[in-house]
C-alpha cells in the first residue's frame, strides 16, 4: 500500500479529519488531500510527527515492510501484457507506473516490469517521437536498477542500459556503463564457485536431492547462455557475409534442443536467422510455421532427464501475441509482406490468439 493510502486509511481508522490532521501538523487542508492523492507528499520535517499522530512507525508509512510474492508478480506482468494487448502501450506504461508506485522499494517488480515494458516497446510500431518520452521513463528505471545493491539486479540492469545505447549509437555511453561492469570469472575458477561448493555439502550430507536440483538450474542457465551465444555468432557470420559459416552455426544451434531436451521452438530460431537475411521467402515460412506450431503446446521440462527435477510446464501462448506483433512490424519482415502464405500464417495464428488466449 503507497503511503497516500496509508495516510488515508491510518486517518480514518483514528476518526481523523483532514482539517485535524491539518491543524496538527501546522498545514493546509488542501495539501493534506493532496498527500491523500498522491499528487504530492509531506514535507520530511513532517514525517516524524505525521506518524505519531497516526500511530505507525516511519517502515509502515514508507511502505518499507511491503513485499509482493512472485505468483502476484507473475499476475502483474500477464496484466500489463493483456492491457497492452486491448488498449495500447499508453494504457501499458500507466498501469506499470501505478503498480510501481504501489511498492516503490520492490526492485524485483521494478526490474520485472521495466524489461516487459522495453521489449513491448520495441514491437510497439509507435513513430519516434512517442517513443522518446516511454524511452526517458525506462532509462530512468534502468538507471535506478543498475544502483542495485543485489548484484544479479544491477548486472541485469546494466547489460539492457548498455544494449540500449548501442541501439541508439551512443557508443561511448555502452563503453562507460559496460567498463563498469564487472568481469565474469574464468572457466578454471568458475569450478570452485558456489554453487559447486553447495553442491559438494549437499553430497557430503546425503542430500542428493538437493544437489541435483541445484545442479540441474545450473545447467538450465549455462544452457541458455550457449544458445544466446550461438545465436550471436550466427548473426557476426551474417555480418561478415560468411554465409556458410552462419548456416553451420545456425545447424549447431538448432541441434540442442533435441540434444538437451530444451523447448523445441529454439531449433529454428538459429536457421530462421540465415533464411531471413538471404531473404528466402519460401524457407522463412516454412520455419515460422514450424515455430510457431511449437507455441500450441506447453512446454514440459519433465521430459527431460536434464530437467526433471525441476520439471516446470511453460505456456508459450503467453508470448505469442508479441511476437505476431513483430511479424507485422518489424522491418526485417517486409520482404514478406505480400507472400501469401505468410498473410495467411499471421492471420490464422491471430485468429487461433483471439479465440483461445484473449477472453
């Protein structure tokens, strides 16, 4: 609850006017409804004797206490998601800034909304300078972010404000922030990390259990940075105009899902790179109907003796609608634009959306 709410309730609950509040505290009536609004807050002289006056500490006026569970966070998310959907990426932006400032000390929420909020913007298709003033916003929350005292916050933080100034060619910005960063350790010294060093206590006191967990989620990321990687190479290839070489990355790429039991839809995103800059018409839909046939069905990591510990089931439809969006707008697909087969591929899948994910 933001501190506007809990001056209001706090009041209430006493049988407090706003006038006695304001008398007590030596203000006007209006600026006491103005706190109550949220449209201003009390001056810090004032904090101190507006909290004994309404009997909580400095923590509960200042929402310090607050906490939201991940099951409320993920809820949050999926409703800026729908909102963005039906009403537009304004209606998105407002929503998030409102929940913001319900827990204004939860970086994790921060942090959650803000990469949601940048990637909707970059398939929001919106002219530039509307873009601009959502821009400023989430380079200011960026900002916050990368001043994290968690570590794994600030790192992630940092990574998008450095990928956002290349986007924008301020080299040298990408230059200071990533120079700050710290380094990753080397592989030799990454073996005596801890989470090997946990691994080895849980084996040592027979909870294998939780070792293997452990060392399945470790896998799972370690993973997910390969094919991050690989993807990259296959688009330096492109860049290099070595061809061949980006279709033999783009192979290696699209082999570990079946290697590792990873989500299918990973196998053609690597060779789906290389059809859309040789612009093959005929090979892009042909892939995109496969990757997009992936999304119909949850993806179940149980499957995998990988991941089988940590068996989660994912539904992807969740992200379909963004990446229908993409298809529709980005640039890199206007090679397409009048192919048949992929007018009627978009409007089947927005079709499928409409009737099984949009109430």
């Amino acid at each position: 609850m933001p501190m506007n709410l809990v001056i209001q309730q706090k009041r209430k609950e006493l049988g407090l006017t706003q006038e006695q509040v304001a008398k007590y505290l030596n203000v006007s009536i209006p600026a006491v409804s103005k706190w109550e609004k949220g449209s201003t807050s009390p001056d810090i002289s004032l904090l101190a004797p507006l909290a004994r006056l309404l009997k909580v500490d400095l923590n509960t006026l200042f929402c310090f206490q607050e906490d939201i569970s991940e099951q409320e966070m993920g809820c949050v998310c999926r409703g800026i998601m729908e909102i963005a959907q039906k009403e537009g990426v304004a209606s998105a932006f407002g929503a998030a800034k409102q929940k913001i400032h319900e827990y204004p000390h939860n970086e994790a929420l921060l942090q959650r909304l803000t990469f949601q909020l940048d990637g909707l913007l970059a398939i929001s298709g919106l002219p530039d300078h509307e873009v601009r003033c959502y821009d400023d916003m989430l380079a200011q929350w960026y900002h916050k972010l990368a001043g994290s005292s968690d570590g794994k916050i600030s790192n992630s933080a940092s990574y998008m404000m450095v990928s956002r100034f290349i986007r924008n060619g301020e080299y040298g910005k990408a230059q200071e922030v990533l120079d700050s960063m710290p380094d990753k350790e080397d592989a030799f010294s990454s073996m005596a990390d801890k989470q090997m060093l946990q691994t080895n206590i849980y084996l040592c006191q027979g909870e294998t259990e939780k070792a293997i967990k452990g060392l399945q989620n470790a896998l799972l990321l370690a993973l997910n940075k390969v094919q991050m990687l690989l993807y990259k190479m296959v688009d330096a290839e492109l860049a290099d105009g070595c061809i061949q070489a980006a279709k033999d990355v783009a192979d290696k790429a699209s082999q570990m899902p079946g290697l590792f039991g990873l989500w299918e839809y990973n196998s053609f995103v690597a060779p789906l790179q290389v059809a859309g800059a040789m612009k093959d018409a005929g090979e892009c839909v042909c892939l995109l109907r496969k990757l997009l046939e992936t999304m119909r069905t949850p993806w179940d990591m149980g499957n995998s003796p990988l991941f089988n510990r940590i068996a989660k089931v994912s539904d992807p439809k969740q992200m379909l609608p963004a990446i229908l969006l993409e298809l529709e707008r980005d640039a890199a697909y206007d090679f397409l634009r009048e192919h048949s087969e992929f007018k009627e591929l978009v409007s089947e899948y927005k079709a499928w959306v409409g009737s099984e994910i949009i109430p």
